[in-house]
C-alpha cells in the first residue's frame, strides 16, 4: 500500500486509472486481509482519501467504501474514519466516504445508510462534515427516497444539537430553491417543527 501511494501521479491519467484498478481489485479480492487489518491499511490509505486532488479522493472513497460497509456499524469504525481528519481537503474526503458508504445503486441509499447515518449522528462528528455529507446526500440521492436521511435526523438531534437540524434543512432549502427536497419530507419536517414549538424547551437558534 506505501509503494501505491507513492507511485500515485494525478497529472499521469494512465497511471492513475492503473493505480485505482489496483486497489479496486485488492478491495475485492483481499477484504478479509483488510478487513482484520483495517487501522493500519486506513492510516496509509487516508493519504489518498484527504488528497488535495478532488479525484483522488473521490476513486479512493469509492474503492474504500466496499470495505467500511462490510465492517461492523459502530462507534469505534466512526472514530477511526473522522479521527486523522484535519484540514479542509481531508474533511471533503470524509464526507466523501461516507457518502460512497451511504450512496447505493442509481439515486438510491444503501441498505445499511440508516444505521450509518444514526451512527454519525450519534458521534461527536463536526456539524460542519455532517451538513457536507447532508448536502452532498441531498444532491445525489432520488428526491422520494431522501425521507429515512431527514428520520435519522430529526431521531438523533435533540437539545443544542437541533440548531444543526435548522441548518441541515437550511441548506438543503437553499440548495436548488428547495426543489431536491420531496413533499413527504417536508410534512415530516414540519410536523417536527410543530412538536418543537409546542414543546417547553427553549432554543437559542
């Protein structure tokens, strides 16, 4: 894996191609490997996820997703995604991945994107990658099949956190003028919003 990344030319597209073959098959064919070993391989394979070419990161996320999703769904595998992430560029990457994890065929989610997502959201993930993977989700995913993103998040956020639901839907409000949003999950939305301003609880938003 060290000698893959070193090798690795964004400016020579022939390698590159080669390259991403290469960890795509070793995804496939080594995962039980990977799977056992996957600290490791994710402390030299981050360097490819936080790259600051939007490709790289984007093949990387691609090829990495296979195995995330054939991890076990916990707090720990959260950690261990967001815990080298430092700059801007590595922060895209993550919330790369985890949209690759969460994306499934087509405009589809993946069967296992609720229990990804109520782990991110029960995490101490920055508001800021979660309103990234949110708004790339939002971009991508079929509009009536969005709902169970925004029942995760509607589930998970209470007290202070629910200024980052505010946020959430402002931006995907804004993104489009709105239009990537279903009629389905504006009612739930705001049938939430209700439930908040009946409630006794006071938010500083």
């Amino acid at each position: 894996m060290p000698k893959i990344v070193a090798v690795l030319d964004r400016d020579n597209l022939k390698l590159l191609d080669k390259v991403f073959q290469l960890l795509s098959f070793a995804m496939k064919f080594l995962i039980k490997d990977i799977k056992s070993d996957i600290k490791n391989v994710y402390t030299i394979f981050f360097e490819l996820i936080g790259h600051s070419n939007r490709y790289v990161r984007k093949f990387a996320s691609q090829s990495l997703s296979f195995v995330i999703r054939k991890l076990p769904i916990n707090k720990e595998l959260i950690e261990m995604i967001v815990e080298p992430m430092g700059d801007e560029n590595s922060m895209h990457g993550v919330s790369d991945l985890f949209f690759e994890v969460l994306s499934g065929q087509g405009e589809d989610l993946h069967s296992k994107a609720r229990s990804v997502l109520a782990e991110i959201l029960k995490s101490n993930c920055s508001w800021e990658l979660i309103r990234m993977i949110y708004l790339k989700l939002v971009n991508s995913i079929d509009t009536s099949k969005q709902l169970p993103m925004f029942e995760e998040l509607t589930e998970h956020l209470s007290g202070d956190s629910l200024l980052l639901l505010f946020q959430v839907c402002n931006d995907c409000v804004q993104l489009k003028f709105g239009r990537r949003i279903h009629e389905i999950t504006v009612v739930h939305l705001t049938q939430v919003f209700q439930q908040l301003l009946k409630s006794d609880q006071e938010f500083d938003c």
